[in-house]
C-alpha cells in the first residue's frame, strides 16, 4: 500500500470576481460569467473560449465550466 501521508487535496475557489455593480467577471478579466456560459452553452469548447475570449487562460476557463 502506498503511504499517501503527503498528499494534500485542496479545492481552489472558481476565479470569479463580482464587481461593484454585481456583475460576475472571470478572473481579473472584463469577461462576463453570462458571456462565457452562453459561449460554453452554444457548444464551444473551452479552447474556442479561451481563443474568442485571449484575456481569459484555459484554466480558468475550465475552473468555471467546472463550477
């Protein structure tokens, strides 16, 4: 059996910012969280996001599509 003692798990928060009028922005972007939901929900996939929207990286991409 291996011995998993250092192993440390720890969930990241999605990088979703809400700015002084309540709208939800990904990371430090202008990008919305409606804009790329409804990209994700139009069927592009989080490489098209990430290529329509160059500000956002795949990670964060994939962090809110996972959120």
């Amino acid at each position: 059996m291996a011995d998993n003692a250092g192993l440390m798990i720890a969930a990241e928060p999605a990088p979703l910012e809400a700015d002084a009028d309540g709208v939800v922005r990904v990371g430090g972007t202008r990008v919305t969280l409606d804009t790329m939901v409804a990209a994700f929900k139009d069927g592009a996939t989080a490489e098209e996001i990430v290529y329509q929207y160059p500000s956002l990286s795949l990670a964060e991409v994939y962090a809110v599509i996972a959120y």
